[in-house]
C-alpha cells in the first residue's frame, strides 16, 4: 500500500480532533513501522525516510502526553506529574531532531501546544529549582552496530549504515558523586518536593531519578518501541443462523 506522509498526517489530526487517542497511537505505529523500512543507509532518500519516521515517532509520545494531560486532574498525581514531564522533554528532544529535515504545519502546531504546556505546568506545579546531576566515569564504550569498541571500529556515531543508527553504547561505568544543580543537563532528573522526606532534622531524597534512558531512533531497533501500544478493537463476528426444518 502507497502511503503519502501528508495524507497520513492529516489522518491523525482528524483522530487527535475526535478524541480517539487509541486509533491515533496505532495510526503513529503503523506510520512509523511503515516509514522506517526506507532508512538503508546514508543518502537523501535513507535521510528523509529517517526524518518522516522520526516525526512519526514524535508525534507518538505528543499524543500520549495530550491523552495523559485531557483529564483536569492529572497535576493531582505525582506519578502522572512525573510522566507527563519526562514526555514533555521528550517531545522537544524528538522535534528538534526532525526540525528543518520535514516541512508541516504540524511541527508550529506542536511547538505552541508545548509551549502552552510548560507554561501551565510552572503555573500549577511550579519551576524545580533542584535537579540529579550524576558524575560518570565511562570506562568502556561500543559501537551498537558491530559491537566493538567505538573508537577501534569504522563506523561514525549518528549515521545510518544499512538502516542501523550507530551510537556509542556505555558497556562499563561508575558513578563517582551525584550533584544538586540548578541547571541541569538532563531536566528529567527532576527532584520534587514529594521526593524530600525529613528524618531527625536532616533532609534526605528518596526514589529521585539519576540517570533516563532515551534514544532518538529507539524506534529502528525493532517494533518494541511502542510501550502501551492499544491492542486492535476485536471484530464483531456476524451469528449465523441456522436454518430448521420442522417435520
């Protein structure tokens, strides 16, 4: 089946508008499964099928956090406040990736709701004034593709080879501190105020994230990328009825 991104596009904005967040979420699935097959190697083509399929992949985690964020009592719950955060931050990470690659509408439409969304955030949640910033050693690094060490083998990390995005994959480290900042590399490592507990005068942490894992191309190392993915409704199946003859 011929798939056009413009039209594909258009069809998720019409699921997003009626409220059908599951059809939308397997919609974004199929677009990028589909899009990604494109990404051979390190031409034009490999390039545009790697930027459409990674706005795909965007607009997934966008509609996940619009879906977590409809109900007016989402900022009640912590858990839901954290996950709502780290989707937002990865949002803006996936758009940036693909911005200037892929021309839509979509992207300002997306850039003003995030922007209206932060805004809301501060307002009911307020701005974090301290964040986890984990001093690392990395001993031993290799190339996701070959799996040698990244600085023996050929290939350059951020380049597609044969439909493979190579990244320098962290094998060995330690942790030597874990710092408080305020201007953190990753604003993940977000510590809330429900994180603070006082015992005898002093103030601890407790269950305050370090480290996140994200990868902008999660989505080339197979169909395992989409957490939560809604399962297809059933199909109605018709009763047949059987015909009776009466003696």
């Amino acid at each position: 089946m011929t798939r056009n991104p413009t039209d594909d596009l258009q069809h998720w904005s019409d699921l997003i508008g009626g409220g059908d967040y599951s059809a939308a979420k397997r919609h974004l699935f199929e677009c990028v499964e589909h899009y990604k097959t494109g990404v051979k190697g390190e031409d034009l083509d490999s390039g545009k099928a790697l930027a459409t399929s990674g706005l795909f992949r965007a607009l997934y985690d966008f509609t996940i956090l619009k879906e977590l964020t409809e109900v007016p009592s989402w900022w009640c719950h912590s858990k839901t406040i954290e996950q709502a955060w780290g989707l937002y931050w990865d949002c803006i990470e996936r758009f940036d990736f693909v911005n200037g690659a892929v021309e839509t509408p979509v992207l300002d439409q997306a850039d003003e709701y995030l922007t209206g969304f932060k805004r809301r955030f501060d307002e009911a949640i307020g701005t974090g004034n301290l964040y986890a910033s984990p001093e690392i050693i990395i001993k031993r690094e290799t190339c996701s593709i070959c799996r040698k060490d990244i600085r023996a083998c050929d290939h350059v990390p951020g380049r597609v080879y044969g439909g493979l995005h190579c990244q320098a994959m962290v094998e060995d480290f330690d942790i030597r501190a874990v710092s408080f900042v305020r201007t953190p590399k990753d604003p993940r490592c977000r510590i809330w105020s429900w994180c603070h507990v006082e015992r005898e005068g002093k103030t601890y942490f407790e269950q305050v994230a370090m480290m996140c894992l994200f990868s902008l191309t999660d989505f080339l190392k197979g169909p395992g990328w989409a957490d939560g993915l809604p399962a297809r409704p059933a199909k109605k199946r018709r009763r047949q009825r059987r015909k009776t003859t009466r003696r």
